[in-house]
C-alpha cells in the first residue's frame, strides 16, 4: 500500500504543492477578511449608517474562522505527501501572520471606531491596543520559525497562546455580539472592552504559559473514550446555542491555561508538562 502511495506521488508530481495552495487559501480568507471589514466605512457614508454593521463583522470573523481549516490541513498534507520544507514553514507562518495577526487586529480597529464613535485621542488608545496584538502575533510567529528550522522535538504542548487560538477568541466575541443583539447596551460594552482583550491575547502568545495542542488533542480522539464523550457533548451543545458554545469553549480554552499555571504555582495543581512552541 505505501508503495502504492509513493509511486502515486512519483507519476503526480504537482500533488506537493497541495500544501502551499492549501497556505494561499489560509492567507487569501484573511484579505478577503480585511476587504469586507472595509466595507463598513463606504456603508456608514452612503448608504443607512451604522445599521446592520455588526453583520459586517461577523462575516469577516467567519472567513478569519475559515482560514483555521486551511492552516488544519496544509501541515496534515505536507506529512501526508512527504512534502515538508523550510520552504511551507515560512509560507505557513507567512499567511498565519496575514490571516491570524493582521486581520483580527484590522477588524477590532474598524468595529471599536465604527460602533463606538471614537475622539481622535479614543482612537489612539484603540489603535495601540491593537498594535500590541499584532506586534506580539509577529514575535510568536517569529519565534515558531526559529524553532521550526532548529528542529526541536514537537510535544503535546504550546509555549504561550498560538496565534490562531487568539484570532478565534476575538472572531467567537465579534459572532457573539452579531447572533446575540447588537442593540443591547452590554454588547456594546463588549465592544468597547474587545481592543483590551485583543492586547491580552497578544501578551499571552508571547507568554510561557504552557496551551494544549489542540490539534494533536483532536486527532487523538479515537484512542480516549472520555474525549470522544467530551466531543459528543461539546457538539450537542453547538446544535442548540452555537454562538454560546463557540465563545464559552474558545475563550474557556484561552483563559484556563493561565489559571491553571497560577493554581500549580500556589501548589492547588500539578504542574503543567514542558511545552513546546
């Protein structure tokens, strides 16, 4: 059978590029991200204001939530058709920093100054949080280039929040206040405190706090019947309150992990393993 496969590989020489098309369409969801969201400020010009912006948003978070398959599945089939390279890392990290960084940064700015009517001075504040994401999804992606070309035994650990668990906590709070009512005054304080949140998750990439490797966890499933039975509820759950589910399991995921390294510290739980990047 695996000769079989290999001799596939031999007569289909273009199957290796699968993963860098795989990255192009990972980057390609965070421009179209970044374009959409632009499409506010022609609306609130010309057509009938601020309503119904907040669909805008929530669009834009979907393709940003879109890229995460790509950036799934183009390591997948670079193992798969034996076409790993220093080449597809950079690419990788390339369109990690487009989709993952840029974008969600873009999208904050844009949704904190169009809902909120920002001062000149408000807006600086807004920018510089939002800076800060950036800046930070720059240095961890940076750093996974580093350590991807010194070769580094993986583990089922992150050193710090990767980027596209930062980038989903952002698109599941930007969802959430679409699905949810946007009218309501609470979702605007929602609004006015996610530039914040995006500068926390910015810190928390850059951090040494150890984050599961979720897609390791995903892919192991199979073999744990009591992940298999998280699994099942998690998607029960998503069928009846998706928009709940999504932010409670994304921004559940980002804030344990320094939880439970603060309860290892005061002795409450055992330490966390060594993590990787």
């Amino acid at each position: 059978m695996k000769q079989h496969f290999r001799d596939l590989l031999a007569r289909n020489r273009w199957l290796k590029w699968v993963p860098n098309a795989l990255t192009l369409g990972n980057s390609l969801c965070g421009f179209a991200a970044i374009l959409y969201t632009l499409q506010v400020y022609e609306k609130m010009m010309y057509r009938d204001g601020a309503a119904g912006i907040e669909n805008i948003f929530a669009i834009s978070a979907g393709m940003i939530l879109c890229a995460m398959v790509f950036d799934a599945f183009d390591g997948y089939a670079a193992r798969l058709l034996n076409a790993a390279s220093i080449h597809g890392i950079q690419m990788d990290s390339l369109a990690d920093m487009v989709t993952f960084g840029v974008a969600p940064a873009a999208v904050v700015a844009v949704m904190a100054h169009a809902l909120n009517s920002l001062r000149p001075t408000q807006f600086v504040v807004v920018w510089c949080l939002c800076a800060v994401y950036l800046g930070c999804a720059a240095l961890r992606l940076a750093k996974y280039n580093v350590h991807a070309m010194l070769e580094k035994k993986s583990s089922e650990k992150f050193s710090g929040l990767p980027s596209p668990g930062a980038a989903a906590a952002i698109c599941s709070v930007i969802i959430f206040y679409a699905v949810e009512g946007s009218e309501k005054h609470s979702m605007h304080r929602m609004v006015a405190f996610l530039p914040y949140y995006a500068a926390v998750l910015g810190l928390l990439m850059v951090s040494e706090i150890p984050y599961q490797h979720f897609g390791k966890w995903i892919f192991s499933i199979p073999r744990h019947k009591k992940r298999l039975l998280i699994v099942s509820v998690v998607l029960i759950a998503a069928c009846y309150e998706t928009a709940w589910t999504a932010l409670i399991l994304i921004n559940g995921y980002v804030i344990w992990a320094p939880l439970a390294t603060i309860a290892a510290k005061l002795g409450l739980l055992k330490s966390p393993s060594d993590a990787n990047i």
